[in-house]
C-alpha cells in the first residue's frame, strides 16, 4: 500500500507525461512574430496569408489574415513520413518514397526557410530520391531550388551534388569534376563524404582502381561518424580492391560490409558478387 | 585531472597522450545548497510550522515557547539565513530532548529533519551528518524520514570528503524509491571518488539498468565509461560508447564523450586490439567540429538554465535540475576547453587512425591519412612517425613509385630520423615479396646511400645479394656476399653468404670453382642449413659434366642419409632418373622418375618430370603407357593445373595413332569438368586441340576417291555432342566455348566470314563476365575488325578486370590501346601498350603491343621514339608481315617529315620496299605508291614519278578498290608529268619472302 505521498508522486509523474506527450501529437502551431500561437486547426493557407474564420457573436464570421512573412516560427512534428521515405531512398525506392515526400513538401513550401519548417530536409530528400530515377529535368530544379533556397552550405552542397551527378550520367566527368572539387573543397562533411563517393564511382567507371580506391576509402578514414555511406564506399572499394588485384583486401572489404551493414542493399551485392 | 593514457605504442603517441585532457567527470559534483528534491526545506513544511504556531500554547517570559522559536526559524529561512535558523533548531532539539514537549503535530522525527536540512544547507556538514545519524536510531521513525535522514548524511559525509564512510549510508538509501537513483548516482560518484572502481562500476551499472534514458542518464553512462577506461574493462567501455553514439542527442558533453572515444582507443590500442581501437577513434569528430558542435550544445543549455532561473519561485524538482544543469554545463565546459588547449588534437587523431588502420591491414586508408596529416599538420609532433607509416603503407599496397616519392620526402624531412633505414628495410622486403626485385634493390640502395651503417646494415646486404641473384645478376652478388664476407667475418649471415657465392659461380657457369666451394661449406658447416642441398648440387654438377655415374651415386647416398620426409626428395630422384637415362638406362629411369612422381615436386619439378617420361615413353612407342601415365595423374589430382596438360597430350597421342574418337572423348570427359567456370582459362587450351581435331579432313583411303569434307552443321554438332552435356548443357559459360570451337573450326578451314558470324553470336548472346579471358580477347578482337570498338571495348575491359592474371591479359590492353588510338588518345592510348608489355607479360601481343606504341608516339609528335619502335618492328624477322610493311610505310612517312633531300630518298626506299616486298597487303601498298610518286615529284624526278604511277595502275584488280587508285589518277593527270618509260622495276631490298605473322 502506498503512502499518500506516493500516490501524490505518481500522479504528478503522469502528468508530465500526459503534457508531455500532447504537444507532440497534437500542436500544431503557427508561432507570429509578436509571439501570437495560431493553431494549424484554426487557419487556413490563403494567398501570402494565413487566414482565420471569426465568428462573430450572434451569427455570421469575417476572416482575420496574418501575412505568411509574419510568421517566425512553425511548431510542427517531424512528420512520420519523412523517416520512412529516408529508409525507402536508402532502399532504392525512389518513386515510393516520392509519394510520401511530395505532400510535406508542398505543405511546407511556403515556409522554406521558417524555423521550425520541415521543408529543407523532405525538399532534400525529395531530390535524393529523383536522383533514383531518370527524370533530368525534375532533378535539375529540384537542385536549383535547393541551391536557391539560401538555405546553408549542407543544403547548396546536395544540390550541386545532385547536380555534378547530372553531369557524369550524361557523360561529362570533366564538368562533374569541377563541381566535385568545389564540393570537397567547401561543403560540409556530410556533403563532401557523398562528393568522394560520386568520385569514387566515376573512377571506377574509367577502371581508375587506384583514383577509385583512394576516393572510396575517403569515407571510412575521413567520416567514419558517417554511418550511412559506409555500404556504399564498401562495397565501391572491394570492387576496386579487385580490379586493382588485391582480392585478399577486396574480399575483406566486402566481408566488412556484410558483418557490419548486413541489412543493405550493397550488402547482398557484395555476397553475389564475392560469392561470400 | 586524471590523466589516463598512458600508452607507451611509440614515444609519440606516449607524448601526445600525456598532452591530452583526460577526464570527463572532473571531481565530483554533490549538491551544495540542498540535497534533493524531497530533501528541501520546502514552504509545505514551513507552512505546517506556522499553522502549528496559532495551536501552541504561551510559556511563561523567562522561557521563548518553543513554538515562537519556530516562527523565528521560519523568519530567518525566509531570509535566507539559515545558520541562524540552525543555531535556533538546534537550541530547540535540546529542549525537546531534555524532555519539553513539542508543538502538537510536531515530532521530534520532523523536527531532526528540518534541522539536519537546515544544517546542510548552511554547509554545517558534520552537524548535518551528526543529526541524520540521530534520527536513524529514532525508534519511532518511518521509512521515508529514514530515507531523506540517509541521504543527508550520505551527503554531508561526502561533502567532507569521507566518500568511503558514506558509500554504505547511500547503499542503505537505496532501499527508497523515491531516493533510489539519487542514491545510486551519489554512491557511485563516492566510490569512483573513494577509490573503489568496481564498487563504482557496479552501482552506476544497477543505475543505469533502471533510468530512463534522459539526459542524467547520459551523464551517468559517460561516467561509468571513463570507470571503465581507468579499470581496464575496455570492452564494457566500448559497449557504453556504443550505446551513447546511439544516444547521441542525449549527450551533453559531447567534447567529453570523444575524449573518453580517444582514451577507450588508445587503452585498446595498448591492448592490441586494433579492430576496437580503430571502430573507437572513428566514432571522434575533428577539432573544429566538435568545438563548434559543443559551443551549440552549451548555449543549449545555457538557456535551458536561464529558464530555470527566471522562476521566481523554483519547486524543489526545479531547483534539483538547476543544478544538474549547472553542473552539466560546467563538465562540458570543462571538456570544451582542454580540446580547445589542443591545437594537435585532429593531427594526434589522424595519427592514431592511421596507424590503427594500418596495424588491421587498411594501408590504403592509413596513406590517406598519414598523408592529410603531413599535408596539414607541418607543425605536428607525429611527422616523423607518419612519414614512417607512410612509407611502410606504400609499400604493402606494392605502390613502389610512392614508396620511393614518400622515402624522398621522408628523407629531405628528417634527414637522421632512425626510423628512416627501418622504413626502406621494410619497403624492400615488400618489394621482395611481390617479386619487384628491381624495387627491392632500389630501397636497399636509398638506405645505403641516405643513412649510415646500422643495426640493419647485415641483413640488407644479404638481401641486396639474394635479389640480385634472383635476377640474374650473379656476379654482383657473389661480389656482394664476397664483400660481406670480408666484412662481417663472423657475421650473422655469414653461412649464407658462403653457399650463396658458390651457387654464383654455379649459375654463372662456374661449375668446377662452384664445386670446390661446396665442398668447402660441407667441411666447415657440417650441420648448416644448405647442406642436403649442397649435396643435391654436387650431385648436378657432375651430372652437368657428363659424370653419370658419380651422379647416381651421390643421388643413391643422399637418398640413404635423409629421411622421407625430407622435401629435396623428390627432386634428388629425379635428378637420379636424369642419370640413369644418361648411363641410358631407360627403364631404371623411368622407375626412379615414377619415384619422383609420388613425392612433393615444386610445379616446375612436376612438369619436368611428366614431360620427362612422355618423352621416353613416346620414344618407346609406349603410347598406352604415356596415356595412363596422364590418365592416373588426372585421376589423382583433377584440379591440378596440369590436368589440362594430360588432356591435352592424351589427345595427341590417340590422334598421333588415329583414334580421333578415342582422343575426342577423353579430351571431352577432362574439358567437361572446367567448361562451366570462365576463371579457367587454360580449358581454351584443350578447346583449340578440339578444334583441331575435329577439323582434320578425313583419312584417304588407298584405292578410295578423296572423301567429301564432313560438313560445318555436323561438325558443329558434334561440338555441341562432346561439350554440352548434363550441367554444361545450360551453362552460358559453356555454350558458349562450344561456339568458340566451332569459330576455330571455322577459321581453320579458311572460312573467315562464320568465324566472326560465330564470334559476333558469342559477343550478342553472353555477357563479358560469362566468358574465359581467352574467348573475351577474340570476341574482341573480332569486334573491333568489324568496326564495333564499343562493343569491344566491354570484352577487353572484363578481361583485365577479371582476370588481371591471365596469360590472354595482354589481349584486353591492346585492344583498348586500339580504341584508344582509335578515339585519337595518343597518352591513353601509349598507357595501354605500355601495361600489355609491363603488367601483361605480352604473351601473345607482343608484336602488336609493340606496333601500338609506335603509332601512339607517330600519333603524340614524339618522331623520334615512334621511329625507334618502327624500326624494332621492320627488323623483327619473326614478326614480318603486315607489321612490317605497316612499320615501313610509317618510317617513310617519319623520314619525308624530316623533309631534306636525303630523307626524302630514305623515305623512297622505305616506300619501295613496301610495294616491292610486301605485295600481299594491298592497303599498304596502295598507300606505299601514291606517297612514293609524291615524294618523286619533290625531288623533281618527274619521270620516276610517272614510271611509279603507270607501275602502280597495272595492279587494277588488286588496288582498285583503295582511295590510292583514284589519287593516282588524278596526280597523273595533273602533276604534268612526262609518259612512262616503264623501266625494270627496282631491285627488291633483299628480304625473305613475306609471311604473316601468326598473333
């Protein structure tokens, strides 16, 4: 039996947690520059404004509109959505997870660069799942939106990542150089792990084993904190491993990537491909 | 500070350890001001005291009714003083030990309480610990007064540093729910405190069981890790790290947790496991990063704590959390600023992984590391040590070019560093053991020329002297060892350097001096390593001067002396057969072969042997003893190399006796086995004889019309009959040999459009990782005759990236030299011919290797080195053909460049000797003519020019179809030249009549 004490404890503890739990599930809130909080229930997306429906007592309503550029900040959850359409884009399944971005991102497009907005990161994500596929165009402004976003050097840095891309599929390595350089030179480290990784690949591509080695083996020495490139460059190095004749190290390459990332796409790759 | 490390790996590492912060829980941070939550003199009590004033009853003047003294201590904690209301608590006690009775409601349970709180708040920590050792002995008191009386003495214990006194008190508070995490958190901060590690670890392990996962938590977690750098659990250590990468957003101090990262690394470093080491430096952040990332976090919680302390009045949970924020902040503020103190911090990390990296085979990541380090950290105290790593990392990818660039830089860098000579020692031994002997000498050359005479000096000359003898150089390195003799007397190595000059002499001829050495080494190392084969080679000397006898003899002694087991065995009766067929005993020599045969032979050896005894078995005409002799050993050893090489002579020798059939099957049954796998080049081996054999027209008999030759669909059939059976019958890898053996059928009856129909068939049905390097060289080839370098390109890129090793390697470079040129990539185009020779051996494509280089240099401007190469072609008597008359053409069309009259006149004779001796290649010598008049014309011999044209319009039937024809036409109808005269035809330069070369 517990004290009263107790109890006065416990209840106090579910209640934290019942507040606790509320606004993740349910505030969703527009937050204006004079600290006005307009939840996303009471407003509607009208022309450059949020606009609300006020009743007026008695009968009748007029609409109150707050201009969008008022708005400083969004208290919106990350949306589900967005985790899963990451675990499709590392899956490979470009036009599955589109389905799942387009709705954030278009939701959220009027509010790029609002604190709070969930639009760089399903915009980024959008890109990165075009790329999946062979719509040039759409990744084309996709990228150019992003670098226009003046959103930060990780955002400008996918973009013209997805951009130097563009130019080794269609064949322009030199152009894509340029760009990859720029990349290494200036992005964040996110970014420039995923330039080398494009490099690696486009060495690999003109059986460049040693330029391929020494690009893929970048993430590994230099962004071993980044785990989610590491199947790739893996998988890219084992390769190159072999084709430079080292197959003692292109096997063991491919054993690390199956022991650590077993899960992933370059994972199976690699046990059909080293018959491991 | 703790400090940790303490590494002694190298002295570097040592130094860089010792300048590195160490400790993420500095010293331990209890709570100064109040206990806890529960344990703060909270306004509920205060308010209880009141309310109990208006109960109590006036005492007479002379005595403060105890009731007013707890009004007054209400007062003074109001205003904050809390000493006095201590002093006042304390009078108060004594009255009501003394026996005064308390305000109703008011125990004396309650009161000891509020004065122990009211004592630790005011720092009064013994009186503190005093009266919570009183009210535990309360008869009365109830479990959770007990429990808040424990925790302030457990405090003030530790407060007063007794951190071993109050490790059980915080045990015994553990009974309290409410106290039991705080008590938990306090005892392990005592015991980590007190010295007693394990105590620590297991009370932060039963804390951190239950917690939620928040950010004490994390905290708590960060300190059990760095107890478990300082007690050597290196593997409980990188489990907690693991589970805070994890947990990434719920570390604070993330400075604290890489320096924990970089101490877990380096205590796995010292313990050897560098797998553990290296995943735990991986996991740290560089310098800039983790600044910039921990100055984020800390205005996090800065303004976390601004929150906090703008509350006007702070709950006791407020107030609790305001101090662990604070103490939060003031670790990873802490840990911030020694990172900051290092400016070798990202050097020192890039040093550790790279060295981790090489330690667990990554020599490819570790050079990029090493060189980062170099490039970027000229200051760093890890130089010397990286440029080492460096040199050594080259030189175990066998990237000998950088192991010799980065020796130089080493060497400019640190012109006396000891580490200099270890590094080219080891960068030999590595080039000896990819067989770059050249290499190897070269690094044994830079460490005599750049470093003085050492402990390594010994074993470098000997090196010196075994890799100068493995390339032939024999007497470079018997003087070698001759010199090492005379210098190192009783050296090391001496014992070998003896037998080594002795088998100089040997392999340069020397045989008699050789012998005289031998025997020398036998007297003076009786037992020495080299002494069973110092007798092996006594025996082979005298066998090399024709003494069979005294050979077998010896051969006969030896195999007495040793053992069975002995490896030479083998080799020792084969050396007894050689002399027994010597003596011209056969039959004994074939048994002593037979002998050898069932012992260890090297490959070499083998080969030798099963070529020795089908050569005396076929000279006995004993073909169904060769044949079982080849039957048994593929029976024995089915995948033994040269398994093919039985296949192949049981073929022959059925053939050799008519019985195609006989041959056919049992080459069939052995090419059955490999058909299906395309990493078995050699099968193309037995496919040719196939071929070869089922191409053969059929036997005249005597008195019998010439038979019809069998038709291709049957042959063709019979193919298929012989190669696609059972699993083979769907393997593409085996179909499509079966197509190549019909495209070599084809070819070998002059019927060139089906073969490359055929090898077109194979090129369209299969992709290039289906095919063996041979069948990928010819589809190739084949290809690329059609015009499709594209399509030729995926089979010569597939053979040098799949099969690097094979001897048809060569067939990939040339080919994509070819396209190269092709493209009109002259430097891509010279890299490609230069590996077909270099990496590829050239086994087949010598020629047109060799070809290509000089029409990448004619292609490049580079006149001079394209001239040398087409003259190493025209001269080459086995390679004449189209090669030459190509090569001829190319030095006419070099020398008319040059443009003086005298190279026009070399130019006309190299043209001549085109269309005078190499008439069967009508593209050349179209071209030969037409650049011949020209050149006749420039030396204004008007006349020669006619005569040449008129010369070269007879050949309608053969040059018609060339652009030559019709230049000639119209240079004859413009250039004004006189009629022609028709002179005999200049002499032929005296060649030999013109032959394909066969590639």
């Amino acid at each position: 039996m517990s004290s009263p004490r107790h109890r006065l404890f416990l209840s106090l503890v579910i209640g934290q947690c019942a507040l606790a739990v509320l606004p993740a599930a349910f505030a969703q809130r527009y937050i204006l520059k004079d600290n006005t909080a307009l939840a996303a229930s009471e407003v509607t997306l009208g022309s450059g404004a949020l606009v609300q429906q006020v009743a007026i007592p008695g009968g009748g309503s007029f609409e109150r509109r707050y201009p969008l550029a008022d708005v400083a900040r969004l208290e919106f959850p990350e949306p589900e959505a967005l985790d899963e359409a990451e675990k499709l884009v590392a899956a490979g399944s470009g036009a599955d997870a589109l389905k799942l971005i387009e709705p954030i991102y278009r939701q959220f497009a009027p509010f790029s660069k609002v604190v709070g907005s969930h639009w760089p990161r399903a915009a980024q994500l959008r890109l990165q799942a075009l790329l999946l596929g062979t719509d040039n165009s759409a990744i084309t402004s996709s990228a150019r939106e992003l670098m226009q976003s003046g959103l930060g050097p990780d955002v400008t840095g996918t973009a013209k990542l997805a951009l130097a891309q563009l130019d080794a599929r269609a064949g322009k390595e030199a152009l894509a150089n340029v760009m990859l350089e720029q990349i290494v030179r200036e992005a964040t480290p996110a970014v420039q792990a995923r330039a080398w990784l494009l490099r690696g690949d486009l060495a690999a591509a003109r059986t460049a084993h040693v330029e391929a080695l020494e690009c893929y083996l970048r993430i590994p020495a230099f962004f071993g904190t980044i785990d989610e490139l590491m199947p790739a460059a893996l998988l890219g190095a084992a390769r190159a491993y072999q084709g430079y004749g080292d197959s003692s190290r292109a096997e063991r390459s491919a054993l690390d990537l199956i022991d650590n990332y077993p899960a992933t796409l370059q994972a199976a790759q690699a046990k059909k491909e080293f018959n491991l | 500070m703790k400090k940790i490390c303490n590494t002694n790996l190298t002295e570097a590492l040592t130094r860089q350890c010792r300048a590195l912060p160490v400790s993420v829980s500095p010293t331990m941070t209890l709570p100064r001001r109040s206990v806890s939550g529960p344990l703060y003199f909270r306004p509920k009590l205060a308010l209880a005291l009141l309310a109990l004033l208006g109960t109590v009853p006036a005492f007479a003047q002379v005595t403060i009714p105890i009731a007013n003294q707890l009004a007054e201590v209400e007062l003074n904690l109001k205003a904050k003083k809390p000493a006095d209301a201590a002093n006042l608590l304390d009078e108060i006690i004594k009255r009501a030990q003394a026996g005064e009775a308390l305000p109703s409601g008011l125990t004396l349970e309650r009161l000891l309480l509020t004065a122990a709180n009211t004592n630790f708040q005011s720092q009064l920590y013994p009186r503190a610990a005093e009266l919570g050792a009183l009210i535990e002995k309360l008869d009365s008191v109830g479990p959770a007064a007990l429990a808040e009386a424990r925790m302030i003495r457990g405090l003030s214990l530790a407060l007063q540093q007794k951190y071993a006194e109050a490790i059980p008190i915080f045990k015994a508070a553990e009974e309290s729910i409410t106290f039991r995490d705080k008590a938990l958190l306090y005892g392990a901060m005592s015991a980590n405190q007190a010295g007693q590690l394990p105590v620590a670890i297991e009370t932060y392990n039963r804390l951190l069981a239950t917690s939620a996962r928040d950010r004490d938590w994390a905290d708590a977690a960060l300190a059990l890790v760095d107890l478990h750098v300082r007690a050597g659990n290196v593997a409980d250590a990188r489990r907690g790290l693991g589970l805070l990468r994890g947990n990434l957003a719920l570390v604070d101090n993330l400075a604290g947790l890489n320096i924990l990262s970089l101490q877990l690394g380096d205590a796995l470093m010292k313990a050897g496991d560098n797998a553990g080491a290296l995943a735990a430096f991986r996991t740290i952040t560089t310098r800039d990063d983790l600044i910039s990332e921990q100055k984020k976090r800390n205005a996090g919680l800065e303004r976390a704590l601004a929150r906090l302390q703008a509350i006007t009045r702070p709950s006791a949970t407020d107030s609790d959390a305001i101090r662990r924020l604070n103490s939060r902040l003031e670790q990873a503020k802490a840990s911030l600023e020694q990172i900051e103190k290092l400016p070798g911090y990202d050097a020192t990390l890039r040093y550790r992984l790279a060295y981790t990296f090489q330690e667990r085979g990554g020599a490819w990541e570790a050079a990029l590391l090493y060189e980062d380090l170099l490039a970027n950290h000229p200051e760093s105290a890890e130089r010397e040590n990286a440029f080492f790593g460096l040199v050594r990392c080259y030189a175990d990818t066998g990237r000998f070019e950088k192991v010799r660039e980065s020796v130089d830089r080493f060497t400019r860098a640190f012109p006396g560093s000891k580490f200099g000579p270890q590094a080219l020692y080891l960068a030999a031994m590595a080039a000896g053991s990819r067989n770059d002997l050249e290499g190897q000498l070269t690094f044994l050359g830079l460490a005599t020329d750049n470093y003085a005479a050492g402990e390594l000096t010994e074993p470098m000359r000997l090196m010196r002297a075994n890799a100068l003898f493995s390339l032939n150089r024999y007497a470079e390195a018997k003087e070698t060892v001759v010199a090492y003799a005379k210098d190192f007397p009783q050296g090391k190595f001496i014992e070998e350097a003896r037998y080594l000059a002795a088998m100089a002499d040997l392999a340069e001829g020397r045989s008699g001096e050789a012998e005289k050495q031998i025997i020398v080494y036998l007297k003076d190392f009786p037992e020495g390593r080299f002494v069973p084969d110092a007798r092996y080679r006594l025996a082979a000397t005298a066998y090399s001067r024709e003494d069979y006898k005294t050979c077998a003899e010896l051969c006969v002694k030896w195999l007495a002396d040793y053992p069975s087991e002995q490896p030479q065995r083998g080799e020792i009766h084969s050396l007894h057969a050689d002399a027994l067929a010597g003596l011209g005993n056969i039959s004994e020599a074939i048994v002593a072969y037979h002998e050898a045969l069932n012992l260890p032979l090297s490959d070499e050896q083998l080969g030798y042997v099963l070529d020795e005894l089908n050569r005396h078995y076929q000279a006995r005409r004993e073909f169904d003893a060769a044949v079982a002799m080849w039957e048994q050993f593929a029976a024995e050893k089915p995948d033994h190399p040269f398994v093919i090489n039985a296949a192949y002579w049981i073929s022959r020798i059925r053939s050799k006796e008519g019985k195609f059939d006989e041959a056919l099957e049992l080459v069939s049954q052995i090419t059955r086995r490999y058909v299906n796998d395309p990493s078995r080049g050699d099968v193309e081996r037995l496919l040719v004889e196939m071929a070869a054999t089922l191409a053969r027209p059929p036997r005249v008999k005597k008195g019998e019309p010439k038979p019809e030759p069998i038709p291709e669909e049957t042959l063709f059939a019979r193919v298929n009959q012989l190669i696609l059976v059972g699993d083979t019958r769907n393997n593409p890898t085996a179909r499509a040999r079966a197509l190549f053996v019909q495209s070599e059928i084809a070819s070998l009856r002059k019927n060139d459009a089906l073969r490359d129909q055929l090898l077109g068939k194979i090129a369209s049905n299969y992709a290039p990782d289906q095919l063996p390097p041979g069948i990928l060289g010819k589809v190739g080839d084949a290809m690329l005759a059609l015009g499709q370098p594209e399509v030729a390109k995926k089979f010569y890129e597939q053979i040098i990236t799949a099969h690097p090793k094979s001897v048809f390697a060569d067939f990939g470079y040339v080919g994509l030299g070819d396209i190269a040129l092709l493209d009109g990539n002259g430097d891509e185009a010279l890299n490609r011919y230069n590996a077909a020779i270099d990496v590829a051996g050239a086994r087949f494509k010598l020629k047109e290797a060799t070809l290509g280089r000089a029409r990448a240099f004619a292609l490049l401007g580079k006149l001079d080195s394209a001239r040398e190469l087409f003259e190493q072609v025209a001269g080459n008597r086995s390679w004449r053909g189209e090669a030459t008359a190509e090569a001829l053409y190319n030095l006419g069309e070099i020398a008319i460049r040059r443009g003086t009259p005298d190279d026009l006149a070399k130019a006309q004779a190299h043209y001549q000797r085109v269309y005078l001796s190499y008439k069967r290649f009508p593209a050349w010598v179209a071209k030969a003519y037409i650049r011949s008049a020209e050149t006749f014309i420039k030396l204004g011999q008007k006349q020669e020019a006619s005569n040449t044209l008129e010369r070269m319009l007879t050949f309608r039937d053969q040059l018609q179809s060339y652009p030559e024809w019709k230049a000639a036409l119209d240079l004859k109808a413009t250039a004004g030249l006189p009629a022609a005269a028709f002179p005999p035809e200049p002499a032929a330069p005296v060649t030999a009549a013109p032959t394909p070369a066969k590639s």
